[in-house]
C-alpha cells in the first residue's frame, strides 16, 4: 500500500472552477487505474481554499503511472494557474 496526501491552496476566485476538474479527475483514476483503490476529495468550510486529497495505490510505481496518465496531464494543465501552493506527500506501507 502506497499512501499519497496532496494540499492545495486554490487562488481566491478559483474553486469553483477548479472543483469540477478535480473530482473528475478523482473518478478518472479510480475508474482507470487498476493501482489506485481511493481517491478522496476533501475540503473543510473553516478553510473555503484548501482542498485535501487522500489517495491509496497498490505501490509507488502504481502511483508513477498516475502521474503519467494522460487525464493527470490534463487535469495539471487546466488547474496549474489555479494553485497558489500545492504540498505533495508520500507514505510507504510499514506493515501489514
């Protein structure tokens, strides 16, 4: 298992056009990426631009190929001058 956390903080103005992509892009790699079981799309009314992603991969090659997939391209494209800041972070299963 190969946990992947992502914040993005989203340019004032932005979320609602930058939801819509995001979601799709979510359902996009759970429905066609056999290596991703969850892709969560989270946000908090405290915080109005932040979204928080939680993202489970059968391994971190599986999540590699996620960054390569053509729908992640375009979703990076469409939303990059939505983000004002975008943290990534991995984790490695230590046990079963």
């Amino acid at each position: 298992m190969f946990a992947v956390t992502v914040l993005f903080r989203i340019r004032e103005g932005q979320m609602q056009a930058f939801m819509p992509l995001m979601i799709d892009n979510a359902q996009t790699s759970l429905k066609e990426e056999p290596g991703c079981s969850r892709f969560d799309v989270c946000t908090d009314p405290a915080r109005p631009g932040e979204v928080f992603l939680y993202e489970i991969y059968d391994t971190g090659d599986a999540f590699k190929t996620h960054l390569e997939t053509t729908h992640f391209k375009t979703f990076d494209t469409q939303v990059a001058g939505m983000i004002a800041e975008k943290t990534v972070q991995t984790y490695a299963q230590v046990a079963a």
